[in-house]
C-alpha cells in the first residue's frame, strides 16, 4: 500500500485543492478521507485517490451530449444574440459610470 501526502497530491496528482476544501470533501464523503500516519500527520491511501479520479474521469466522459435543436424544440439560430446596448445602465462604459455617479459619491479629503 502506498500513500501519498497534502504535499504531493498536486505535483503527482493534479489535485489543486487546500487543506480546508480538501476536508470539506472528505466530510461529505466527495473525496477519500485520509489516515492517520502520526500524531499530526495525514495522508491518503494511492489507489483511492487514483480510484476518484478514474470516477471522475468515467463521470465526464458518461455524460450526455449537448441537446441538439429537435430535442430543445428551439431554433437556436432565432434566439436573440446578446449586444452591448450603450443606452442601459448596464452597457455603459466604466467611466460614464463613475461620472454619472460623481454627484452622489462623498467629497474626499485632501481632493
């Protein structure tokens, strides 16, 4: 049996989790919980942890295909496409929107 440490799950693995979100999963039972290998010293069992990734690989690849127009019933070329419509608030530019907002703002010191 192998194991492997926090240290060595994102080198060898490709696991980028923290510490924190790393036990936040294993409480949920969304990742391997770890062993105990000392007082204060932590690390997962190899197989396990290439045994969830090989899940999550077969997830990935197991999942259905975008819906096709037949199957939504829409016709995805008629949907309107998204503009940027500089005469909402939503369009405006960064600065338009600051000058607009100069008069509310409070006066700093020292300007």
């Amino acid at each position: 049996m192998r194991v492997i440490t926090y240290a060595r799950l994102r080198p060898e693995k490709g696991i980028e989790y923290s510490r924190d979100h790393l036990r936040r999963k294993c409480a949920k039972d969304e990742f391997p919980k770890p062993i105990q290998i000392s007082d204060k010293r932590i690390a997962w069992i190899e197989a396990e942890v290439d045994a969830w990734l090989a899940a999550k690989r077969q997830a990935r690849d197991d999942r259905p295909a975008e819906p096709t127009e037949s199957e939504t019933g829409r016709d995805l070329e008629r949907l309107p496409r998204r503009r940027d419509n500089l005469n909402t608030p939503a369009g405006l530019r960064h600065r338009e929107i600051k000058s607009s907002l100069l008069p509310f703002l409070p006066e700093r010191e020292g300007s």
